[in-house]
C-alpha cells in the first residue's frame, strides 16, 4: 500500500481564547495518524494544536512552519522516524531554538535523540500526567525565553539608538571645534576640507575601511586645533616668524592634545593623537616628541601628508602656492625622511581624487603661518 501523504489540522485545545494578558501558545504535533493528539491532556493551556500526520509528516514542510513547541511521536513502523525529524527542524534556523520532545522513543535512542536535538524524551510507557507537565514546562520556557528575546532587542535597540545619538554629539562638537578654530582664522575652513578629503584618500589608498578613513578624516579638521592658544600677534603675523616665535607656535600641537586626549570619545581621542603627531617627521627631525617610522600613528602619519601637501598648494602672504604637480613631487622626494613612503605612495595612488578635491575646493590667500 503507498504511503499516505502528509496531513495538516489546527485542533484548537483552550476552552476560551487567551485574555490580553495571557500568554499563547502553538503546539506542532507530528504523529502517524489525527487520533493520537488525543493522548496530550493540555486543557487550560492557551494554545492551539497544529497537526501533521502520515507516512510523509519528516519529510513535509509543514513541520518547518513556526511553532512554540514541537512533539514528535516517534513511530517508525507507521513511517515517523523521531530523529529524522528532529534533524530535518534543526536543519532550519527558524527552528533553531524551538523546544523539541520526542515521544515513544525507545530507551536504546533516546541518548540519540537529544544528539540529534531534542529538548526533552519520554519513553513508553507515556503518563498522561507525566506528559502535560513535560508540555506546560516546555510551553513556559519557550515562552519565558520569547519574553527575553524580546526585551533584549528593545534593549539592543536602545543602546543602537544611543550610540548614534552619542555619534551625532561626537561629531556636532567637533563641528564647533571647527568654527572655534575659523573664529581665529576664516581661511581655516577651507584647509580643513582639503586636509580631511586627502586624508580619506590617503586612508582608502592604504586599504583602511570606509569606516575607519572616515574617522580620521572627521578627525582630522581638529589637527590645529591647539592654535586657538597661539596669540594674535604670532597667529596672524604677515611674514615668516622668528624663532621664538616659531617655539611658541610648536606650542599648537602639544595644546591640541591637551584639549582632547581625555575624552571618552573614540573620535576625540584619534584627534588628539592627530594634533600631537601630525608636525613629527618619518626620521624622527619632527616636534613634539621627536618621534620616527611606526612609533607616531598612522592617522598622524596620514595627516602630515595632507596637511603639508595642503599648504604647499595654498598662497601665504611670504610665499606663492605651489601647483599640486610640484607639490606631489615634493611629498615624493621627501618619502622615507619627513613623511612615511606608503601614505605618500596611497597619496600618489589616489592623484585623480586629489585633483579633483583640489579643483572643487581651491586654496586661497591665507595669511597664518605653517610651522
């Protein structure tokens, strides 16, 4: 005789339908034949039966439908093999977690069966009573980890939107950084916006993420920060500076690192670490601390070559700007002593999206000095 397909029905089981406050429950059983379902006592649960019987049931996928709670009567003479069963619902994420009891299992599988992922086996002879209380605590755990599921995405949902709020304050401070620093000088804007575009550029040219070239770009437009400290008369001198002046100016990078580095912002600290190290040379003939190669960061790394190429190309009131032309030539000629030879070369690998920047965003006169 063939195997008789697979069938499906919903056996309503509460004698009333769950109030508001209750809790309600789906029960997938899986049997030979609709009868069977009548051994399970689950009134004064809320929750309904979903039946599905036949030689076929392992194979059919309507038990890959969601459930609460899943009951296998384990039957291979009538053609349900509990442990396909189970290994056919674990194959599938939506019942990855979904409490599983086989029934009828014999004691030589039952080991077997909770290999193969069962929740819970009960082996005949089955107890009416034994078997609701299986089934109403099986019910109340799924439904407690539902309850914990869900407020752990509330929760989750919570902390995303306060990370992204924490971001937008991050990133509205260091936009009135930025207008502080073209309070003193309104060419500072400008420079900023160069500055950051080549460091994206340089970032992306050495295969840092978008993320990441990102923040150090953002970073990046508080690299001068410190010279808000910088008197008027130095800031704002027409001509090359003396040399005590020129210490007082090196002042701007030690400044700026004090004036961020103690921030629990991930983005204030990367910009701290950009104001002090961004004047420090690949040699080790920079300021402040003298430092060489890898021992100054690479965003500081990165940002020394923006941020000369940058004031190479702009017109100072002691010097005419350079063309980017002669001014890459002079970041190249300088790789391997001021500046760090693969941020200039992920500089020169990025040269149509430094021109570009250039053309949409071009230097004018400025009169503050670059120590």
């Amino acid at each position: 005789m063939p195997a008789t397909p697979a069938a499906v029905s919903s056996v309503p089981v509460s004698s009333e339908p769950a109030s508001s406050e209750q809790a309600w429950a789906l029960i997938a059983i899986v049997c030979t034949s609709a009868p069977v379902h009548r051994v399970l006592n689950l009134r004064g649960l809320d929750c309904a039966i979903r039946l599905v019987t036949g030689a076929k049931a392992a194979a059919s996928e309507e038990i890959f439908q969601p459930a609460d709670l899943v009951i296998v009567m384990h039957d291979p003479e009538g053609g349900i093999d509990g442990l396909t069963v189970v290994r056919n619902l674990r194959s599938r994420e939506c019942h990855a977690r979904t409490a599983i009891l086989v029934l009828g299992t014999p004691a030589a599988l039952r080991r077997a069966s909770v290999e193969a992922g069962a929740t819970d086996v009960m082996i005949e002879p089955i107890d009416p009573l034994d078997l609701q209380i299986r089934v109403c605590s099986l019910i109340e755990l799924t439904l407690a980890r539902q309850l914990l599921d869900r407020q752990s995405d509330a929760m989750n949902r919570n902390i995303d939107r306060a990370r992204t709020e924490a971001a937008l304050r991050e990133r509205e401070i260091i936009r009135r950084l930025m207008l502080a620093a073209e309070f003193r000088d309104d060419q500072a804007g400008d420079h900023l916006t160069r500055v950051a575009g080549c460091a994206i550029a340089i970032a992306e040219g050495l295969g840092l993420s978008e993320a990441d070239a990102n923040d150090i770009a953002l970073a990046s437009t508080m690299h001068d920060i410190g010279k808000i400290s910088i008197p008027d008369s130095i800031l704002m001198k027409p001509g090359p500076l003396s040399e005590s002046e020129r210490e007082e100016m090196k002042q701007h990078a030690i400044r700026g690192y004090r004036m961020l580095h103690d921030s629990p912002s991930h983005l204030l600290q990367l910009a701290s670490d950009i104001a002090l190290t961004h004047h420090e040379r690949w040699d080790g003939g920079g300021y402040p601390q003298g430092l060489g190669t890898t021992q100054i960061p690479l965003a500081g790394r990165i940002v020394a070559v923006a941020d000369v190429f940058d004031a190479l190309i702009s017109e100072r009131v002691y010097k005419k700007a350079w063309t980017p032309e002669a001014a890459r030539r002079h970041l190249e000629e300088h790789a391997g002593t001021h500046f760090d030879p693969a941020c200039v070369a992920a500089f020169v690998s990025r040269w149509d999206d430094i021109l570009g920047l250039v053309e949409s965003n071009r230097p004018e006169t400025a009169a503050v000095p670059d120590a």
